[in-house]
C-alpha cells in the first residue's frame, strides 16, 4: 500500500472508531458491519509475515487458543446442537484486537480525536438520560418504563435496558485516558475530567441499573486508592466528597435511591453462608439462574453443554431441588447472567481455564508494564476489565455481540498501549 494512501485509511479508520458507540446504540448491525470493516483494513495494510509476528504476543496467543477451543467444544458437544456461528465468528474479536493495535502502533491514527469525539458521545447520551429522568421521555420521545414503583431508563435506547453498560464502559475509558493525560504531565487533577465522571456515575443512577451502578463505583474506589498513592492530599479531598454524594441516596427515602443504594446493600446479605443450606439456594432469581448454571456444569464438568445452551438445559424440573422455591419458576434465561456460571455451564472448567489464563495474563501484561512506565491509563483501563471479574454481579451475556463488541475494544486498547509501552 503507498505511504501518500495511509492518511485516507487513518481518517477513515478514525470516523470508523468514533461512530461505533453511536452504532452500539441504533444498531448491531451496522456495529458488526463497522468491525467488519476496520478488519478488512487491517489486512489491506498488513503483511502476512507481521500476522504471525503477532502471536508471539501472549495476550493474542491465548485469544488464539481460546478461538481454537470454542471450534473444538462445538464438535464435542454436536449432540446438544450449540451455537457453531457462534464458535466460528468469534475470531472476529481476535482479529478486531489485532486491528485496533496495529492503526494505534503502526498507523498512528489520532487517538486523541477519537477520544475527544466520544467523550462528547457519551456526553450527549448523559444529557438525553437527564431529560428523560426529568420529562419522562427523552430527545427522540422514547418513554421512561415503569417497573413497579420505580422508572427505568433506556434512553437512546429505548426499551432495551442496557445503555448504562455502554455508559460505564466507554465513559470510563475515555475518563482514563484524559485523566492519564494531564497526570501524567505533571501531576495535577483535571477537575473537568473529574466532573465527568461525577456525570457518568449520576448517569448511571437514575437508569436504576444496579449492576453496572455498583460497577462504576468499585471502579470509582479503585481510582481512589490509586491517587491515594499518588496524591495523598487530594485523596482526602476527594475522599470527602465521594462520601458525601454517596451518602445523600444513602438517606433519601424515594423509591430510585432504595432501589439502587438500600436494596443494593441489603442484597450483600445475600452473599453469607446459611448453615444446613446450599450457598446457592438463595431468594433471588439471579441465584436461581447461578444455582441452574452450577448443576449443569456437574454434570458436564470438562466441556459444559456448548455455547448458546444454557437456555436449552436451564428448563430441568430435576435442577429445583438446589433452587429456592419461591424461585423455581424463574431458573431459566436466555443465560445465567455471570460471566464465570456462563463459562462453566456453557465451555465447563477447560472453558473457564483458558478464559482465566487469558486474563491473568493480560493483568500480568499490564502489571509489570505499569511498574516499568507508571503509565496511569494502562492501569485505569485494566481496572474497567479487573471490575467486570467481580463475582456474583449480574452481567449481560459474555458472548452477546453487543457486549462482546464493547468489551474487546476496551481488551484492544488495553493490549495496544501495553505493546506501545512495550516497545518504547
């Protein structure tokens, strides 16, 4: 490919990259179509030799092999007919964390201009939620859902309740990377980019979200304690005021805050260990799915019963014994919502093994890296991924393409920078 063609590709491997999470919102459709292509240009400027380089990279061998394993396990469990489409396409998030490196490392695409046009994607996604809080409706006139006493917000979304994933996810990417920026310079705080924050935590509260609401703030206490490393005099300030804009839905008596503080807090009691009981077999229908997830693992421990199964083997009369029984009735979902009851029903433990191989990895990666450089964004973005391990916290399936699309950026531009950082 001629040099003078490279500017063309990077711009439109940028526009590309700034209008995905505007896709995630319309369309997945148009979000594969746009993967699709950022692939085909990273084989239109790469070299066959360079392909292979790659796997000498750990975090893309794992990826790799972890491919390999999902082809393998769908022939292992033919019988139970899962997801070969599925199994296949998933090497389409390997090649999608080999493209994303190679336009940030070799064609240095304007990383800066991207991040700067997200930031004002996820902005304008925040107002809109705000309005909708508000009047009820947002900027299109999508309706607030109400369920129970309580409204739900899906915002440019509409009646699918999931935009607060896309919220955190990006929102706290491209808070990483602006914070990194300045800090990095010279370690002053940029109280702009730390507003924004404030507005994507607030953001994710009044969807009523809880999951992804309880999300934003571990990553919240995790960024905390790394300025209490760095800073320990804005710690304290800062300190301070998490404190008090946590304690104010704390107090309130309305129904959002009971919904996403008091019946968040009251739900840890749901993690104690009951003597003479199943630790499963709780009053919850997220444990009913973890408790359905469990049993067909046991009884399918190495492979587990394929992808896209769960929901075929959930509806079992024979799995109510260990399921409480005000909850029996509600074991099954399309999946167990937890990552780790996915695997292990779904791949089984040599499933979970390589899975957790991938990551350790890749925290390793990043661990010794940071040590080397103490390069705050490769740190921030690693804890966006180390926050999605956290047990027992309903989650979207792992394998959705909407959440596997925003997921494997975030995995993308993590292992670009660590290879950049590598490299210098």
């Amino acid at each position: 490919m001629a040099i003078s063609d490279k500017p063309i590709h990077n711009k439109i491997i940028e526009i590309l990259l700034i209008l995905l999470p505007v896709a995630l919102l319309f369309s997945n459709i148009v979000s594969e179509i746009i993967i699709l292509i950022l692939i085909v240009f990273y084989f239109l400027n790469e070299n066959l030799k360079n392909l292979f380089e790659n796997l000498k990279n750990p975090i893309i061998s794992l990826l790799l092999i972890f491919w390999f394993y999902l082809i393998l396990n769908s022939f292992i469990n033919i019988e139970n007919n899962p997801s070969f489409i599925r199994s296949f396409f998933f090497i389409r998030f390997f090649l999608y964390v080999l493209a994303v490196s190679f336009f940030i490392n070799i064609l240095n695409i304007n990383l800066n201009k991207i991040f700067k046009w997200w930031l004002i994607i996820i902005n304008i996604i925040c107002v809109d939620l705000f309005f909708q809080f508000f009047t009820s409706s947002n900027f299109f006139g999508y309706d607030a859902i109400l369920q129970g006493k309580i409204y739900r917000l899906g915002g440019f979304m509409d009646d699918e309740l999931k935009i607060s994933n896309l919220i955190f996810n990006i929102g706290a990417l491209v808070f990483s990377y602006f914070f990194s920026k300045d800090f990095l310079k010279n370690k002053n705080i940029n109280y702009y980019i730390l507003f924004f924050l404030l507005i994507i935590i607030s953001s994710i509260f009044i969807t009523a979200e809880r999951s992804n609401f309880a999300t934003i703030i571990f990553f919240s206490l995790l960024f905390v304690i790394l300025l209490s490393i760095e800073n320990r005099k804005f710690f304290f300030k800062l300190l301070i005021i998490f404190s008090i804009l946590i304690s104010f839905p704390i107090i309130s008596s309305d129904n959002l805050s009971k919904r996403m503080t008091n019946d968040l807090l009251k739900n840890i009691n749901l993690l104690k260990i009951e003597d003479n009981n199943n630790y499963l077999n709780k009053k919850s229908h997220y444990f009913a799915h973890y408790s359905a997830a469990y049993q067909i693992f046991e009884r399918n421990i190495m492979f587990g019963v394929g992808l896209k199964n769960f929901r075929n083997f959930c509806d079992d009369d024979s799995l109510n014994n260990r399921i409480n029984s005000n909850f029996q009735n509600k074991k099954c979902a399309t999946h167990p919502h937890s990552f780790y009851f996915e695997i292990l029903s779904e791949l089984g433990l040599v499933g979970l093994f390589l899975t957790l191989c991938l990551f350790v990895t890749i925290f390793y990666q990043v661990l010794i890296t940071y040590l080397k450089t103490k390069n705050y964004f490769l740190l921030l973005n690693s804890f966006i991924v180390l926050v999605y391990f956290i047990p027992f916290l309903p989650r979207g399936s792992f394998f959705t393409n909407w959440n596997a699309i925003i997921f494997w950026t975030i995995i993308a531009i993590l292992n670009a920078n660590c290879i950049k950082l590598k490299n210098k």
